[in-house]
C-alpha cells in the first residue's frame, strides 16, 4: 500500500509519500511561505530535486500542487492519486485522544474545539485535513498525535500542583509532545537490542531545535519534560524550558510587558539563542564555545545539565534504565553534546565510548556504549513520519 503522510506547520507542508511494501520513500517535499508567496520542493530518489516559486494562497492550493507533482509524467512517481492507499496526518496535540484513528466529522469537530490549547499548528493540521477530504474524498485519512503516546502517564505526573478546577474545567494538565519520535525510537531501540520492549526501561532524548526527555517502561511514556505546551523541560533553541513561573508576572506586573510579549520572549527569543545572543542552532553554538565565547559556552553548559537532570530524575522514578537512546538534529549529530551528556555519569552506570561517540555512523541505530556498561547508549535516528505511515497503513487496512 503507498501511503502519503503530511505534516502541517502555519505556512508550510512537508509531504513523504512511502511504499510500505518495502518502506521505501517514492518521493518527499516541502512547500512553504503557504499565504504569502509560495515555494516547492520536490524531490525523488536518484533524480535532481525540483523547485518552484508559485502562488499557494492556501494549503488546498499548496496539496493539490503536490498530487499534480507526485502523479505527473515528468516529476511523478504514481500514475494517478487512486494509487494512494491512505494519508497519514501528523497532528501535534490530540487533547483526550488517546490513539491514532481514521477521520471522521467528529474528529474534526473536536480537533476544532482543541485549537485554543494549540493555537500555532491546530489550525493547519485541521486545513491539511480538509484540503485531503475535498481533493481525495475517497482516500481514508489517518490522524497521528504527537501527545497519544503518552496517554499512558499517570494522574499524579500529569497534573499540575495548582488548584485542581484548572485541570478540571480548562484541561491544563501536561501533555507531552515528540510523543511519534519517543515511540518510534523505543520501539527501533528495543528491535536492535534483541529484547522485548515489555522488558526495557528507557529514556529518549530528543534533542533538536525543540528538545524533550521521556521516561518509556516497557513500551508505554511514564513521564516526560515537555508539559501543558512543548514549552516546558531542557533548553532549547529559542524556547527557554522551564523557568520559575514567577518570572512571567514579574516581567509583567514589574517591568511592564504585555502577555503576547512575554509569550514571544519566551518562545522565539530564549534557548540557545536567548542565553548567546548568537544562534539557536546549537552547530553555531558549539563552534562559538570552541573559539572561547563565554556566553555560549554556558548555553552548552545550561542545556546539558538540563538533560541531565531529567535522565537521573527518570532513572529514580523507574527504579533503574537500561538503555539511554539520542535522537534528532542535536542527538542524532552533535558529538560533544552527547559526550557531554554522559559525562560522570558512571554512579549510574552510564558509560560511553568516547571514540565510538565520535566516530559514529550517520543514519542508522548505533551503540556508544562503552565496553561493559551497565546502561546501553545508542544513537537511533528518528523517523516520526514512517511511524505515522505504519499507523497509517495499520488504521486503513481494518
Ligand atoms: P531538528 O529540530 O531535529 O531539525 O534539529 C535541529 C538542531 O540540530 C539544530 O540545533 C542544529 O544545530 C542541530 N544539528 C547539529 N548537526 C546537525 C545536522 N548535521 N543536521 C541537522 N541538524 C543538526
């Protein structure tokens, strides 16, 4: 079955379309500056990326774009859009929607009722949705929720310790997002070890622009730092993680910025970038600290300690790990943040092969663990929307 899989941001949309009789991807792309101008690109395996400039208004405009480019003879990869099996929709916050599920009106309906909690991608997931309905009515589509994986946590580490009508009437409670890639990761982790995942505790780390830790004990999310919004936990590249919440009102009370400011600040201006005045990417970060910048030298220091804190949080809530696993841009490709990471960390039996971790293989699941270790250490490239395409392909076959 061939299974296009979306993913919907504020003015882009990025489209992989898999082959799950192989895994193969037949082609992937992106379109962007959706509303205000509008670009694609197109690529395919052994052929020459294709690149427009065009007027997409709309989502609708952009993904009928992109079914003309996947079934067209020149840069096409299928014959007609009846090839397509189903579409897999990447959805960041699934409120009380504990799994994947076919879409159905109500599941519209409710993602609508949600947009407030997900203000920045709700509503372009719902757009992406409803461009599919009307463009491929009769090709099933699938919702995937970054926060389903962990529907597993428990109440007393999800609500928050504020009055308990906030939970109650306004839903705040954490959430937890990266949820696809944390899932994908345990369950990839869990096959290259050979175990099942039933007897595996272990801790992700995703670590990119936007970062989280998460606590999996046997297959299921115990805990994990990002919360009510992707805004709590470790550093990030803008976003601050957590903060005393005390300095919000004081910026606001004393200081004189307004809510929307504070929000901005704390979003786009914080992180890495915050910290340095520099960068949010943590590959200029890193160069800077080497030629003797200070400030990002402490952004270094700042996010590592604030991974590290959750891993030794995590080991002592599951009583134990047995595999530590790095994932996305930073994870997946910065050395010396995992190094870092791993540093003295020995009491808890986590020890790395500092040659290994530097010479790792690029793009495949890979061990740093030093010899005999008590903790396993493995780097597995994340692949959120081949987790959305197998969820995909599972939900449309029923
Ligand atoms: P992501 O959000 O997963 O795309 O990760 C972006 C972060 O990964 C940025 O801070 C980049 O500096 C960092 N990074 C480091 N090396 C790479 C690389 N080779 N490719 C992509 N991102 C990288």
């Amino acid at each position: 079955m061939k299974i296009l899989v979306l993913n919907a941001g504020s003015s882009s949309l990025k489209y992989q379309l898999f082959d799950m009789d192989n895994g193969n991807v037949l082609s992937k792309g992106a379109c962007e500056r959706i509303g205000a101008g509008g670009t694609i690109t197109h690529k395919r395996p052994n052929a020459e990326p294709f690149y427009e400039e065009l007027d997409l208004a709309n989502h609708s405009k952009a993904l009928a774009r992109v079914l003309e480019l996947l079934c067209s003879a020149e840069y096409g990869v299928i014959s007609s859009i009846d090839e397509i099996g189903a579409v897999g929709h990447r959805v960041v916050h699934g409120g009380k929607m504990l799994e994947s599920c076919i879409v159905t009106e109500s599941v519209i309906k409710y993602l609508e009722t949600i947009v407030p909690l997900n203000p920045l991608h709700g509503p372009p997931a719902i757009a992406g949705i409803k461009s599919c309905l009307e463009l491929m009515p009769s090709v099933p589509q699938v919702t995937v929720f970054d926060t389903s994986f962990y529907s597993s946590i428990e109440d007393f580490r999800y609500i928050y310790p504020i009055p308990y009508e906030f939970y109650e009437n306004d839903k705040i409670r954490r959430y937890g997002f990266h949820g696809t890639s944390h899932r994908f990761v345990s369950y990839e982790l869990a096959k290259v070890m050979g175990k099942p995942i039933e007897d595996l505790k272990i801790i992700t780390c995703h670590l990119g622009n936007g970062s989280s830790v998460t606590a999996v004990e046997g297959g299921k999310a115990i805990d994990t730092s990002m919360g009510f919004t992707p805004q709590e936990g470790i550093v990030m590249g803008t976003r601050s993680g957590s903060i005393d919440p005390t300095i919000v009102t004081y910026l606001i009370k004393s200081k004189g910025y307004t809510a929307e400011e504070v929000d901005n600040i704390l979003n786009k201006k914080s992180g890495l970038l915050g910290i340095t005045g520099l960068s949010n990417d943590c590959r200029n970060v890193t160069e800077a600290a080497e030629n003797g910048n200070a400030r990002a030298e402490l952004a270094i220091k700042m996010l590592v300690n604030s991974i590290k804190k959750y891993i030794g949080s995590y080991i002592a809530e599951m009583n134990g790990v047995d595999a530590i696993v790095f994932t996305a841009g930073i994870g997946e490709n910065q050395w010396n943040i995992r190094e870092k990471v791993c540093e003295n960390m020995s009491y808890l039996g986590i020890e790395i092969d500092a040659d290994k971790n530097k010479n790792f293989e690029r793009g495949v699941p890979f061990e740093i663990s030093a010899e005999g270790a008590k903790v396993r250490t493995w780097i597995i490239p994340t692949d959120e929307e081949y987790m959305i395409a197998i969820d995909t392909e599972r939900l449309a076959k029923k």
